[in-house]
C-alpha cells in the first residue's frame, strides 16, 4: 500500500472543505470494508484519505412525513435491526441478511457500500427496488439523486469528485405493497453470483397494479428488468411467473 495523508474532520463543513480541497487525489473513508482491501492490491492510491466515521451527524434512521431517512453512516447491523425498518421496509432487514457476516455489518455503513458501487454489493438493488433517492453535499450545496442513476459503472458512481453522499431517502410504499430480496451465493457471506429484489404493488382485484424488478451482479451496475416488469403487470400474482422469469433471463 502507497503511503498516504489521513485527514479526520470534525463535522461534515469541514470534511465538504477537505474533500474540495484534494477532490481528485482523495478518498472517503466511511467504515473501508470495501475500500481498503482494494487499496492493499494496489487497485487504488489515493494521497489524502478523508475519514468521516466518526461523525455522529449522519448517523441516524428516522421517519418524516415523505418517508424514512437513513444517514450514510449508519451500520448496516443497525438498519438489520431497526424496528421501523423491519415494520415498514422488511425487505431491507432481507437483504442485510445476504451482507457478509457480522462484523462487516458492525462496522460497515450503507452510504459507504453505495459510494463504492461495487456492481455485486447488496444495498443499491434493494434501494432501487424501493425507489429510493440518495443526498449528495459539497461546498457547493446539496442535491438528490435517484439510487437507480446512481451507480453509473464498475467501482464508478454519479458523485462528483469534490461530493459526499450524506443521507438515503425511502418513499413508503402504497398500499397493498409488498417485496423480497435473495440472491445465490457460492457459500454465506460471498458476494452475490445474482441478486435480485422485487417490490410490487396490487390493485383491488389482487392484480399487480405496479412492479419493480431489480437485478444485480449481472452488469457493471444494477438494474431493472423492465420487460419483466411489463410482464408482470396488470396480471394477477403468480400467474404467469413463467413469463416473468423468461423476460428477467433475457435482460440479464
């Protein structure tokens, strides 16, 4: 590993200003489950890593009258075993059951997993499934970007170099809605071979009304099969789960 400058602000202004200072040259440090092993290859040699996991300022779960609110730094044990999550947006509790084992989930955090935007990591194709929308700052304001036009390569996302992704958005879902999440895994805790999560919503008659197909591990990025949500729609549930799977298979 190539040696360099470990910067620790105080508070997310001050981590803005590094971060806008060295932009290119540096990294965000939010937990490094994902970043360091690459670092160790040589894969990565910032000059200046910038360690926010200790600001407590954007570590929290909390619900609005929009929907739920995550901070980037919250770990992903304490999404797995929050209450409101496991009442309101189960498939999330799902999906960390797939995220490595235990330790990695108590030290590492679901904004630094999206930030890194490994095309098998687990949360962006659960947050996409839930139309989630992530907070990007920097010295220049803040702005929002959906989870589905986040991750826009290999190892590469939407953040501009001098951005820090700070905050996850979760619109409730309508009535009547329902998701899962599961993924194949060579053994527990691998990354994904393929991922997939599903939300859908029924009408009145128990048609699927709406859904949301989401596939990951099978590109550079995650993304919705759209022709199988096409499929699915309009249908009554599991009636042609054939068809569904076929149009999934193809996209992938």
């Amino acid at each position: 590993m190539k040696p360099f400058e470990f910067l620790e602000p105080k508070n997310l202004e001050e981590a803005c200003s590094l971060l806008s200072q060295h932009s290119e040259d540096a990294k965000i440090l939010a937990g490094g489950q994902s970043l360091r092993p690459i670092m160790r290859q040589g894969f990565l040699a910032p000059k200046y890593l910038i360690n926010i996991k200790g600001l407590s300022e954007l570590e929290y779960i909390k619900e609005d009258t929009n929907g739920l609110k995550i901070g980037a730094l919250t770990t992903e044990s304490a999404i797995e075993s929050s209450p409101v999550i496991r009442e309101k947006f189960p498939l999330l509790v799902e999906m960390e059951g797939f995220l490595g084992a235990p330790q990695i989930r108590n030290w590492g955090t679901i904004g630094g997993s999206l930030a890194f935007s490994d095309p098998a990591g687990d949360p962006a194709v659960a947050l996409i499934a839930l139309d989630a929308t992530v907070k990007a700052v920097s010295t220049r304001g803040e702005r929002e970007i959906p989870v589905e036009e986040f991750e826009t390569g290999y190892l590469e996302s939407a953040l501009e170099p001098d951005e820090i992704l700070t905050e996850i958005t979760l619109p409730y879902l309508p009535p009547n809605s329902g998701g899962t999440f599961t993924e194949e895994v060579a053994r527990a805790g691998d990354l994904g071979i393929a991922i997939v999560a599903t939300v859908v919503t029924l009408n009145g008659g128990k048609a699927v009304k709406a859904a949301r197909i989401v596939l990951g591990a099978q590109s550079v990025s995650p993304f919705r099969a759209k022709e199988a949500e096409k499929a699915a729609t309009g249908k009554k549930a599991g009636d042609n789960l054939g068809d569904v799977a076929e149009a999934t298979a193809k996209e992938a």
